[in-house]
C-alpha cells in the first residue's frame, strides 16, 4: 500500500472502523458495492449524487466512481480490488481521481494532505434476514477521521432508503 501524501509532512492517521446492521438480504447489501446500477443509489452523503460509476469487479480489477456535492463538484475516486471473497469480503484501495481515472492528491480537491492511497475492507455477514456489515478505512489524517465517519454513516443511511 502506497503510504505517500502529497505533502512533506505526513499528519497523524486514523483508522475508521464502523459495523452496521441493514435490514436487507446480504445479497442486496453485495449489490450495493458491487453492482454500477445500484452503487450510485447510495454513493456519497446525504446530499450528494452519484453521478458516474465504473466497476470491474474481480481482483485486480479497478473503479471508478464521482460523488457529486449540493453544490455541482464532482469528486472523483479509484482504486483496484485486492481481495474478493464473494458474499463475504471486498478490500479494495481508495485514492482521489480525476475523471480520467488518474490518482490526484486530495489537493486537488482542496482538501487537507492525506495519503494517495488508502485501504477499505468490507465484511459481510447475514443473521435472521438483515446483513452485518463491518468496514474497515485505514490510514485516514486524524483531522478528517470525525468528517469520514459522518461520510460513511450518512452514505450507509442511503443504502437503507434507496436499496431495495
């Protein structure tokens, strides 16, 4: 894993670690991180869209998705599939993107230095017809760790409204 930032001075990180319970079959929580049409249901928090979405799904395959802001930004993201073990686990890298699909810094973006790749694992279980979701976000700057959490909690909401 790339631990680079596109600044001299790395700043601390964090790990984000969130489970969650969905009232949905594990197969429709599966499809909401694998399948393009139902991604951009839920991609991005409340308030924003997802616009554009691209997966090959397979190790060594890549993404390419743009979550787009209340206020009409596009922000891009890519990365490649490093494990899949279907119905049961997805870890994947996570690195800001132009619309080409080319790794940026968060500068781009305007936001604060962070690594240009990081690492999300997905890890699915299904109890009594609801599916338990753990998601693991590594390497996250300690001043982004509160505002990722929101993120990921408010785009999980919208996989409890939009998916079906």
């Amino acid at each position: 894993m790339t631990t680079q930032t596109d600044s001299a001075v790395a700043a601390p990180q964090k790990t984000i670690f969130i489970k969650r319970t969905f009232n949905l079959p594990l197969y429709k929580v599966w499809e909401a991180w694998t399948v393009p049409e139902v991604f951009i249901k839920w991609w991005g928090p409340e308030g924003y869209t997802c616009p554009y979405c691209n997966i090959d799904f397979k190790p060594g395959g890549k993404y390419l998705a743009a979550m787009r802001s209340p206020e009409g930004q596009d922000i891009w993201s890519t990365g490649s599939y490093k494990e899949i073990i279907p119905n049961k686990k997805i870890v994947y890298t996570d690195s800001f993107a132009n619309s080409e699909g080319n790794i940026v810094p968060s500068s781009y973006y305007k936001m604060p230095p962070m690594p240009l790749e990081l690492r999300v694992t997905v890890e699915l279980e299904e109890v009594n017809g609801k599916t338990i979701m753990s998601l693991t976000h590594v390497s996250l700057p300690e001043d982004m760790y509160d505002d990722c959490i929101k993120g990921w909690q408010s785009s999980f909401d919208k996989i409890e409204k939009n998916v079906k």
